[in-house]
C-alpha cells in the first residue's frame, strides 16, 4: 500500500469506529471513503451490526454491496451519520467536493445528516480554497451559457472529460461538470450560494457550514478538527 493509501486507510477505519449499532449512515464517494466502507462493513461482520446504508453514488453502492452493507434511502430514512471525503479543506471546514463528480448526491446525504465526518489525508488541508477547480454540475443544454456566466464571474471552466478524452463525463444524474478554476477563495459561501442560483446549474461543489469534524491522517498520526 502507498503512504497516502495508508493514511487513507487509517482514516478510514477511525470513521468507521465512530458508528454504533442501530445507525443509518451516509457513504461517501472517493478513495478514502472506500476505505471507510470496507472497514464499515468488517465491523458489521465481526460484531454481527444493524446498519443500513445510504450510498452517495452508484460507485459507494457497489462497494457497500461488496463490503456487505445493507443500504437504503433517503426516502425511507433519516440519515444519523455521513462520513465522506473532500479534495480541500480550509481551517473553517468549508470544503472543496466533487472530484468523483458526486458532490450533488453527495450535499444532499451529508446536509441531512445529524453528524457530518470528513476524513482526509493532509494534503487536503488548505489555507484558502481554491487550488482544486470547482466543480460545478449542470444540466447539458446549459453548457455554453453557463461557462460564459462563470467566466464573466473571474472562472474558468472546463468541460470534464473522460479519461480517454473521446467525451464529456456524464454524472450518476445524467449531466456535465464544468470544473471551474477561481483564484483564491476568499468567501466560501457567497461563492457557494452565488453559483448555484444561475439556471442550469444543478449544484456545486463548494460545502459551507456543514461539517461537524474532520478527521486528518498524516505521517505523525491522525488529528481531529471539529
Ligand atoms: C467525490 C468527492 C470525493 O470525496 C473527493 O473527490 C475526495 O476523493 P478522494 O478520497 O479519492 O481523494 O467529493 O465527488
């Protein structure tokens, strides 16, 4: 395993020490969440757990079925934790989401959560946001008017692209993501609020006000923020 993967993996077997018997969780997208799920559902297992899960993407779905999580949704169930990952954290825990193109599926489920976890290796923690492009999902008949109105508010969009680079990514919603590049972030939440409004936009991946603890792994051991 690399160094990050252990950092990762650490993390997210912390997280997975916090949920008790009886519990809904939300699922986080990303690598670190995986590790999250699979240690999710060892303790499930081992120690025989009524745990229902509530995925944040058909990615976290899978492999809570692999980890042998039962899951449901929101429909059905309030959710009493979400533990998920971030691409950057600021020293408010206002977070940069959306590198696996689940920040949509993913502000709902952690938003309604009672507690909302965030598990991250350090590279994560930033002073101001920004450095990662926001990711910014929209509707794909508002392609061209939408990234002329980021632009005309200081962005730069790019059209995410498959890794083969032969076509747009399309969401677990049937959509694009504009991956928008904004110098430093100085004020999280107007960004966050000013984005959304425009039409086409479906969500952004800016998450303010949210967050209850971020759990950091790093080489010298693992911190918590909250
Ligand atoms: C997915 C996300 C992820 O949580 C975020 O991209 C972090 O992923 P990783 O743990 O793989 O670095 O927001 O939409």
């Amino acid at each position: 395993m690399s160094n990050k993967n252990i950092l990762k993996d650490n993390v997210g077997k912390k997280a997975a020490d916090l949920i008790k018997d009886g519990q809904i969780v939300g699922l986080g997208t990303g690598s670190t969440t995986h590790y999250f799920i699979r240690h999710l559902g060892e303790r499930i297992k081992n120690e025989d757990l009524n745990i229902l899960g509530i995925p944040t993407s058909y990615q976290s779905l899978i492999i809570a079925r692999e980890a042998g999580i039962n899951t449901t949704t929101l429909d059905e169930y309030d959710i009493d934790i979400a533990v998920d990952g971030a691409d950057e954290v600021n020293q408010n825990l206002d977070l940069i989401k959306g590198g696996g193109a689940a920040h949509t599926l993913e502000k709902l489920v952690d938003s309604s959560a009672k507690e909302f976890v965030v598990i991250v290796d350090d590279s994560k923690m930033v002073r101001d946001l920004g450095e990662f492009p926001v990711p910014v999902e929209i509707i794909p008949e508002a392609l061209r008017v939408v990234k002329k109105s980021l632009i005309d508010m200081g962005g730069k969009p790019e059209l995410r692209m498959g890794v083969q680079k032969d076509g747009p990514v399309i969401t677990d919603n049937g959509n694009f993501i504009l991956d928008t590049k904004f110098e430093k972030i100085r004020n999280p939440q107007k960004l966050e609020k000013e984005l959304n409004i425009l039409p086409g936009v479906l969500e952004n991946g800016i998450f303010t006000d949210l967050v209850d603890k971020v759990i950091v792994g790093s080489p010298s051991g693992i911190k918590e923020i909250d």
